[in-house]
C-alpha cells in the first residue's frame, strides 16, 4: 500500500510548482503525490522532464486528479463538446505517460462542480457517460493509465453518489482499467455503512481518498478508521490511499470545495506541514494491513 497526499491541501489554485510539493511530501514521509492534470497538457517537454526528475530523484510516485471543467464533459449533450473532451484527455494521457503517471482520478464520468441548474436526465447523462468512458479508457490503455471513477456526495455531483452507482457504472463499462474510486469524506455522507462500501466495491476498488468530515486530515475528526482498516484488509487493497484535505479557504479550491471558513484556524505552512507528517503515521498505522 502507497500513502500519499493531494497537493491542494498546501494550495489556493488548480495548479501549482509541482516540483516543491514533491520535495515537500518525500521529506514528510509520503509515498506519493497527486497533483491535479489540468494543466498538464500545456506543459512542454522542459516541464516534464523537470517534473520526473524530481520525482524519480526523490523517490516518489504521481497519480493525477482532475475536477473536469463542462467544456471537458465527456457525457455532455453537444457531441462538440464530446469530441473535444476526448482530444483533450489524450494529450492528457500523452503526458501522465511521460512521466509514468498510472492513475488519473475523479469525476471523469462528468464535470465538475456541477452545474445543477444545467442538467440532463439520470438516465441519458448515464447512457452517454458510459459510452464517453469507455472511450476514455480505450485512449489511456497504451499508456497503462487507469481511470478512477469517484462517487461524490449529492451537493457536487448526482451521477455516482454511492458505491452501489459506482460498481454497477464500472461494470457497464466494463474496461479493465475503470475503477471504482471511494473517498472517506463522500462516504461519510452517502453510505449507510463505510465498511461495507469498501467490501462491495472489493477488486474493482483501484483508489481510494481519505479526509476527515471537516475535510481536515485523517486523525482530526471522527471518520471511522478501524472499521475502514478492517474492510481494506477484508478486501486485500494494496493501492494507493491519498489523502485529500482541504483546510484553506480562498482562490479557486477554496470556492469550489466550497470551504467558507478558515478551518486552519490560521496554520503556517510549517503547521500545515506538521499535521500532514501526522496524519501519514496516523494512516499507515490504521490502514495499512500489510505493512
């Protein structure tokens, strides 16, 4: 099992110096890295070479994460829109695969944050997502890309909500590289029990988010983490676990994880950095069955 951390949880934007946070995360114990994709496809081969350099130097693995913008919608009503989604994600992978990139996660399946007052039947979103990913998964293939689908709570997303949405979407694909994504935080909203979710989603669960309720780190809420622990091993999982907290309000994460208050409580970045060296212990001690 690989522990890692999302970059956001240091940052305001969608985009950042990679190459700092993969020094930052290899000194505080992290196996891994996400960093979010939607700028990768503009970064020229200076950029990447950079990039991998860092990370091979320092030992550390990337995954990718992405919040699709709707002109990426690769469910969208305007088959426009489709096809360039698709052109899009394939320069994508293009990228992801020079720098050994091997898991690309979120709301792939759509957009997001979600537009509410701009959407399509359940149904037709679903019949065209599926057709859209299985389109997704073919163009990640050769570069041994798999694409986790994340199931998000009902006030961001109302396509996969649950892990039951999430098993029965992947298997419609029916991609050996589409995954089932859970994360703790959307859990802890929509599953009547974690540890089940967890079990039903069994192999077909290629990543996993952690985070407290509040969106803190793990070890700073009430997140039920021997019941998670137990169901992993119930499982066998040995993927990556990333931890996905967001604690900073401000610029474009803040607005879009929708974080009105400074729940930092006004934490340096040494603070910040300190809680994350916790919280990793805290989760390879609680999670890792196999260590």
């Amino acid at each position: 099992m690989k522990h890692g951390i999302y970059y956001a949880y240091w940052e305001h934007q969608w985009k950042a110096n990679y190459c700092y946070y993969v020094d930052k995360v290899a000194r505080l114990g992290f196996d891994v890295l996400e960093i979010g994709c939607g700028s990768l496809p503009d970064y020229s081969k200076e950029q990447v070479s950079e990039l991998k350099k860092h990370a091979d130097d320092h030992g550390i693995i990337l995954s990718g994460g992405y919040g699709p913008t709707a002109n990426h919608n690769i469910a969208s009503k305007d088959p426009k829109v489709r096809e360039n989604a698709l052109d899009w994600y394939k320069r994508l992978f293009e990228k992801m695969g020079e720098l050994d990139m091997r898991m690309l996660c979120g709301a792939l399946y759509a957009y997001w944050p979600i537009d509410f007052s701009n959407v399509d039947s359940k149904e037709e979103e679903w019949k065209r997502s599926v057709e859209g990913t299985r389109l997704l998964a073919d163009a990640a293939a050769p570069y041994n890309i798999n694409l986790g689908m994340e199931t998000i709570n009902r006030f961001e997303e109302y396509l996969l909500n649950t892990a039951d949405e999430c098993i029965a979407f992947v298997k419609e694909v029916g991609k050996d590289n589409v995954k089932i994504h859970l994360d703790t935080f959307h859990m802890n909203i929509e599953e009547d029990d974690i540890g089940t979710a967890i079990r039903k989603a069994g192999k077909l669960l290629g990543h996993l988010h952690t985070g407290e309720c509040n969106r803190k780190v793990p070890g700073q809420g009430r997140i039920p983490w021997h019941e998670i622990g137990q169901a992993l091993r119930d499982i066998q999982y040995d993927e990556m676990v990333v931890m996905e907290p967001f604690v900073l309000m401000g610029g474009e994460a803040g607005r879009d994880i929708k974080i009105w208050r400074d729940i930092s409580k006004g934490a340096s970045e040494e603070q910040l950095d300190r809680d994350a060296a916790d919280a990793v212990c805290f989760q390879r001690y609680m999670l890792d069955w196999n260590r």
